[in-house]
C-alpha cells in the first residue's frame, strides 16, 4: 500500500499527562463515561525485579486493512485512502470515517478491532472513533490554500493551533505547545507496509511499547511506535 497519513508515538518523550485526551474529549464535548477516542495506556512490568513504568498513547490507527470497516453490517465505516470524502485531500489521506446516521450501535467494530479504538457512546447509543480531526485540517486548507500544516516552515498561518489534531497540537512534546517535529505524538506519512521508519517500528514488535499491542499482521495498521529505552549508570541503554 501506498503511503497515508498516521500517527507516530514516541514512549520515551510521553509523560502521562494525558493532555491529548482532554484535548480530543473537549475538541468533541464528550461527557464522562462516553468514552475517548484518545487513551494513554499505562503499562507495569517486572524486568529481573526492576520494576517500570511507561505510557502509551493510542488512538484509531487508521488501518489499512481495517477490522471496523469489515464488522459495520450498515457501512457506518469507510477507508477514506486517497482523501476525497474528506475534501482535505493528501493532508488525511487514509483516514477510517465513521458515519453516525448509518451506525445502529451494534459494538461489532468496537469487538472487532484487536487496538480497541472504537468507543461505544451509551447517551447516543452509537459508536464513535478517532477521524484525526480531519475537519480542522479541512477547514485550515480552505482560509489556507497551498499551505502545508505540517510544516513549521510553512509561513505565519502555522500558527493557527487548528492546523493540525487537537491531540498532536495539545501534546506537551509536539505540535504548536513546541514544534511540529518534536516526536511526543505526531501526525505524518506513514507506509503501513514498511516495518520501521528509523526507531519507530509497527505494533507487535519487540519493546516497550510496541511490544505490547497486537500484531500489525492482523490489520495492518498506520501507526509507528518508539518503544521505551533506559539509560544506564555507565551511559548506555537498555
């Protein structure tokens, strides 16, 4: 598969602030107990009795081969892979949509999906996900024409916070809180095929982190993870 836009997570630089979460709760007026469509997953484990902590935010990881899109009895679900049903074009390219009207609340994408993004909504009794905001992006490419909101080069309108997902924007180690390339949490081309993109490399691989999701080989997913690393007393890493 050709490249598509996804999400890099970087377990070293996330502190637990869960500042994409409230970001993404708010950006949706999603009430306590309505579920997240972001989630900082915290993760203990006993390594020859020392003990660690990390964090992991996840999200839809927009898959390739989704899971989700083949549960939907009612084709609520769609992969958006070349960006026209968005209208915000390559900038989300391969984004999973979910349309409410069609969705009945059945959970069978929620059940089906092997990262948990799905997230049933029991005031609406319906199911909602991560769609990478692709309505601010859309709305940032309209007031800017041939800007790109992934760059911090780009000129003055990358100051707008909306130019990109309210998680990316909001967290502590990217988005407009620092720059666009500090890699806490982003949002850039991802080629679900590729196994690794230098450290980051696809759930299911070995390491904190990516170690502890399931196998990309069950939907083939666009998101690329850099698991938890720990210096040592002598300056080297484990």
């Amino acid at each position: 598969m050709a490249s598509q836009k996804g999400f890099k997570v970087n377990v070293n630089r996330c502190i637990s602030c869960r500042a994409c979460e409230m970001a993404c709760k708010v950006e949706y007026r999603l009430a306590a107990g309505e579920g997240r469509r972001r989630q900082v997953a915290e993760k203990t484990v006993d390594e020859s009795g020392k003990v660690r902590t990390y964090f992991v935010s996840l999200a839809c990881n927009h898959c390739a081969d989704p899971a989700c899109v083949k549960a939907c009895p009612q084709g609520a679900l769609t992969k958006d892979t070349d960006g026209t049903l968005t209208g915000a074009g390559t900038y989300v390219k391969g984004v999973v949509l979910h349309d409410s009207a069609k969705c009945v609340g059945c959970r069978r994408c929620e059940w089906a999906c092997p990262y948990g993004a799905p997230q049933y909504n029991p005031t609406t009794g319906k199911v909602h996900k991560c769609e990478m905001c692709w309505q601010r992006i859309a709305a940032w490419k309209t007031a800017h024409p041939g800007g790109d909101p992934y760059s911090p080069a780009a000129g003055a309108e990358t100051a707008d916070k909306r130019r990109l997902p309210a998680c990316v924007d909001t967290c502590l180690g990217s988005g407009s809180a620092g720059t666009v390339n500090l890699p806490a949490l982003q949002l850039t081309d991802i080629d679900p095929d590729v196994a690794s993109d230098g450290d980051y490399v696809r759930p299911g691989a070995s390491g904190r982190g990516s170690g502890d999701l399931a196998s990309y080989t069950l939907t083939n997913p666009a998101v690329k993870i850099k698991s938890r690393v720990y210096q040592k007393r002598d300056g080297t890493y484990e």
